[in-house]
C-alpha cells in the first residue's frame, strides 16, 4: 500500500481527479464571462480558456473513464496524488519566483490557472504510466503466485502418483511370484499328464506371468526415476554407451548389429540412468531394424549450452500417426507375438530426459529407419571452456 492509499480511499482518490477537472472548466468558464464584460478579444479568450479548459476536459475525463482503464483500483490514489503533487509542485515554484526581488507574476488570474493545469494534467500522467506499471507488477506478482501454488500441487501429485505406482507395483509382486511358482511347479510335475491344448494353455498362463513381472518391474523402475536418481554429475558419454553396448553384447551379437559413434560430450547427468536411456534406444533400433543386419548411428550436435544427442537406425520405422504416442507407458506398436517388450522402455527414456531439463522426440519414415533426438545439458567445465574460447577469438 502506498501512501496515498492512506491519504484517499478508492472513491475518494476518483473524485478528487473529476473535482480538479471539473474545477478548471469552471475556471475556464468563468475568464471567458469575466473577459467578455471587458471587452478582451476574441482570440485571446478563446486561447486561454481553451489552455485552462482543455486542462479540466483532460483531468474530468481522465478520471471518468478510470474504470474503464486496464488500472487496478488500488492504484487509483496514487493517480490523485500525482495530480495535487503537479498542481502544488506548481504553486510552490510560482509562489517562490512572485517572492523574488524585482519579479512578479503578471497577470496572475490567467498565469495561474493556465500553468497549474499544465502541471496538474503532467501529473495525472505521470501517475497513469505509474499506475499501469504497478498494476502490471502486480497482475505479475498475483500470476507468479498462481504459478508457485499450480507447481506445489503438480509436485504433490507426482509424489502422491510415484508413491502409488511404487506400493501398487512392489505389492503385487508377492503374489505374481507366488502364480508363477505355482505355474512352473505344476509343469514340472503334471507336464506329462497334459494333453496337447492343456500345454498350450499352461505356457500361455506362465507366459503372461512372465510378462507381468516385467511390466511391474519397469512400472518400477519409472516410478523411481525422480526418487531413486543419483545427484548430477559431470559424466563422459562415450563411457555410458560403451557400458551400454556390454549390456547389450548377446544381442548385438545375435543380430551382428554393428554400432558406430562419433567422439560423445561430457554432460551433467545421472550416470545409471543415462546409460538405461542408451540400452533402451539401441535395444529397439536392434529389435526393430527388419531382415538385415542393424546399423545404428550415433552422433553428437552442440546447440548452446545444451547438446543434442541422436540415435539413429536403418530399420522398419514408426508411421507418422504413432510418433505422438510411442513415449506413453504401455504403448505399443507391435504385437507380443511380433516383438517382445512391455512397451515401457520409451515412457522411460521420456521420463529420464524430463529429469534432466531436455527434451526427447523422433524422426521417421516408414521403411527408411528412424532418428531419435534427445537433449541434454552440458557440463559446466565444458560451458566454460567454451565461453573462454569464444572471448579468446573476439579479442583476437
């Protein structure tokens, strides 16, 4: 709250700027009857009542359509102070030059009323553009607010949704384990007594257990990404993937997939989690590269202070109306009976990328392979080395 806040209410601050307008017309109607009875000139009654009224329609206006201004309320004290501010900054210069020696003001029925209004219309400006300021600022600070309050709920609710999917997924591994061994006891022991559709049902039945215990266990994994993740760090990405390709061995051997990449960055990351985001990427491009042998591509583009790391295969593709939906969880393209997968791996990656402030998408064509791109932040000691290069060259 201001200080004229405490000098007029709302109301009042609005009827103080009307009354001051209104006070210069009734100036300016009064020189026009008062120089008329005396035989002043035309021009000169018209200039100067125009110079006094014009003052008043401006201030009477100006305070009339307030409400209709995109000005708070509150600031509508601040808009009257600055107007008697003007009109007694005015009084007051002109009181101290009609004190002066030797000085005075001629004419001091049109003087006066002529340049207070001057002053008093200058103020009402001035507190307009302030008013508008302020009331921006705090249009600003109410939305910033909104903001804050919006993001603890959003944050709440993740943790309320992570807690949720932890305890919904841990607590119904008990039982699924103890299906599983129920299923897998009873092949051990009853498998000769089954008849041909009794083995194809049995091995659909651990079949599904088998894939439920996968999907809860990335339901798992992505429902930690937030908590479970280590601190950032400086990381060397050429080590992630080459720890990636090791997990990875049996398979790219099993396909002959042949991995090439370019000289990887240093970024600020999570290590373990980075390195999933390869191992899921280069799992699909193998999986999904078609009759030939998988080739992916791995390369590295600085953008800023961030990189853009992308991935890319030769293989089947992904068709443009299922781009949008690949990275929600359980969305699959293919069939169990034509990939395996719990349709997890990509909502992961996502999830992973978020954590890091970046950004992941993909590019692809049907039959022509697909890129996925992903961001993330470089290390700190690169930012600066980077910086200092750039200055080096402009003084140079």
């Amino acid at each position: 709250m201001t200080r004229w806040n405490r000098v007029f209410s709302i109301p009042g601050s609005r009827r103080v700027v009307l009354a001051l307008g209104g006070l210069y017309i009734a100036l300016a109607a009064g020189w026009i009857f008062r120089q008329a009875s005396l035989g002043t000139s035309v021009a000169t009654i018209l200039i100067v009542s125009s110079f006094i009224g014009g003052s008043g329609i401006i201030l009477f206006g100006g305070g009339y359509r307030l409400p209709e201004t995109d000005i708070h309320p509150t600031c509508y004290p601040a808009v009257a102070g600055r107007c008697l501010t003007g009109f007694g900054v005015m009084i007051g210069i002109l009181t101290l030059y009609h004190l002066q020696p030797d000085t005075g003001i001629t004419n001091p029925e049109r003087s006066l009323p002529i340049l207070t209004g001057f002053s008093s219309v200058a103020g009402f400006g001035v507190g307009i553009y302030d008013a508008r300021a302020k009331t921006r600022a705090r249009e600003l600070k109410l939305q910033n607010r909104k903001l804050q309050r919006t993001e603890e709920r959003l944050k709440e609710s993740n943790e309320r949704l992570e807690q949720f999917a932890y305890a919904a997924s841990h607590d119904l591994q008990e039982p699924l384990r103890m299906v599983s061994s129920y299923l897998q006891l009873i092949e051990s022991r009853y498998a000769d007594e089954f008849d041909e559709d009794g083995e194809e049902f049995l091995e659909y039945a651990i079949d599904g257990s088998e894939r439920m215990k996968e999907m809860i266990d990335g339901l798992l994994e992505y429902s930690r990404v937030e908590t479970q993740g280590e601190a950032f760090e400086p990381i060397d990405l050429d080590e992630i993937l080459a720890d990636a390709c090791q997990n990875l061995e049996i398979q790219i051997d099993e396909r002959d997939a042949v991995i090439d990449s370019e000289e990887l960055p240093r970024v600020e990351g999570d290590a373990s989690q980075l390195r999933q985001v390869f191992q899921n990427l280069i799992s699909n491009a193998i999986e999904y590269s078609g009759d030939a042998p998988p080739q992916v591509d791995i390369s590295a583009e600085r953008d800023g202070e961030e990189w853009i790391i992308s991935v890319r295969d030769s293989g089947l593709g992904i068709p443009p109306e299922e781009q949008d939906r690949i990275f929600e969880v359980f969305e699959r393209l293919h069939s169990h009976e034509e990939s395996s997968g719990t349709g997890i791996g990509l909502a992961l990656c996502n999830r992973i990328i978020e954590r890091h402030n970046g950004e992941i998408w993909v590019e692809s064509d049907p039959g022509e392979g697909t890129t996925f791109s992903f961001t993330l932040p470089a290390s700190s000691k690169q930012t600066e080395t980077t910086a200092a290069m750039g200055e080096s060259v402009s003084t140079e």
